[in-house]
C-alpha cells in the first residue's frame, strides 16, 4: 500500500515536472512573440506618429513663413496706396 502511494505520488511529481516544462515552454513563446511582433509594431506605430507629428511641423512652419510674406506684401502694398492717393 505504501509503494503504491509512493508511485502515485512519484508519478504526480513527474507529471508536475512535465506541466512545469510546457508552462516555461509557453512562456517564452510568449516572451518571443512579444518581442518580435507587439514590440515591432508598436515601434512602427511609434514612428508613424513621429512621422505624422514631423509633417505637421513642417506645415505650421510653411504656414507662418507664409503668413509673413503676407503681412510684407500688405505692408509693401499700403505703401504703394499711399503713394498712389
């Protein structure tokens, strides 16, 4: 009777061993997974917002540079008008 407790109990600290084997196995394919899929696209999310953000800097530099030449031409045209009247 003891041997046969002995054996089941052997036999459940093997298939713990095995469950141990397979939780370590899926965890690092897990881990893998995480690091060459989620991070890859989570870093070309990143720089598609850098990128995106990039634009939109260079538009609102544009837009001032222009606004300035505007405000030129204005004043440059005023003087004209009053040379004019």
């Amino acid at each position: 009777m003891e041997k046969d407790l002995l054996e089941m109990f052997q036999l459940m600290i093997d298939r713990f061993d095995q469950i141990e084997s397979q939780m370590k196995a899926m965890e690092t394919r897990i881990n893998l997974k995480l690091e060459n899929e989620v991070t890859r696209r989570i870093d070309s999310l990143f720089d598609g917002y850098k990128l995106a953000h990039e634009k939109q800097w260079e538009l609102d530099r544009q837009v001032r540079q222009q606004q300035a030449m505007l405000e030129q031409l204005a004043a440059r045209l005023a003087v004209l008008e009053s040379k004019i009247a």
